[in-house]
C-alpha cells in the first residue's frame, strides 16, 4: 500500500542513509526538494484513492435508495426449492440429477434445501 511505501521510503532516507529514485516518475529523495515531493505525490494518491471510496459509498447508497440491492440473482427461486426438496423427499432422483435438471452443483441443491430424508414408502 502507499503508507507501507512512505514507511518504506522514509525508514531507508532517515535511519539508513540510502536515497530513493524513481526513474518513470523523475523524484527523488536525496534532497528537501525531492522528499517533499515523494510526500506530496503520495498525499495525493491517499486523496484520489479516499474520493474514490467515498463516490464507491455514495452511488452504492444511490442505487439501494432506487431499490437495487445489488449481488448477483439466485439460480434457484422458491418454486423450485420447493420443487426439488419433494423430488428428493421421494427419494427415486440422486442429488446429481436434481441438480443438473436446474442448472446448479450438488453444493448448491444442499445450500438451499439442506439433506432432506427420503420418506419410506410403508409411511414409517
């Protein structure tokens, strides 16, 4: 992260004695100057990445005020909870074929309706 980076570059100026440049961006630390400009650019980028998050807050906030809760749409609906808990209730139908009848894994059938006990046919 930038504050790792300043610590970093901070820890290796001041306590060790050994300069920090940067070839792409044309700063370096050997001088007021430089340091100054390495915390300006990195005040900046703490700057960018806050105003980033808060829009990120702001148009997740806007879009739940519309009704948009976000996150993708489950794969089975309540219909078809109940319609796979009777078929695996009767006991005739393995979990893998229930589950690739609608689409889903076999981890997903179990999320959504749990093991369910097969009913014996003597009504027991």
């Amino acid at each position: 992260s930038l504050a790792d980076l300043v610590s970093v570059v901070t820890h290796l100026v001041d306590e060790r004695r050994i300069g920090f440049l940067s070839l792409q961006e044309q700063i370096e630390t050997n001088s007021a100057s430089g340091k100054l400009v390495f915390h300006v650019f990195a005040a900046l980028a703490e700057f960018e990445r806050n105003l980033i998050s808060e829009r990120t807050k702001a148009g997740l906030e806007a879009a739940r005020a519309r009704g948009r809760l976000g996150g993708r749409k489950p794969k089975l609906q309540k219909k078809d909870i109940r319609e796979i808990r009777a078929l695996l209730k009767d006991g005739s139908i393995p979990v893998s074929d229930v589950a690739r009848r609608y689409g889903v894994s076999r981890t997903t059938i179990y999320n959504h309706v749990g093991v369910v006990s097969v009913q014996n046919s003597r009504g027991d």
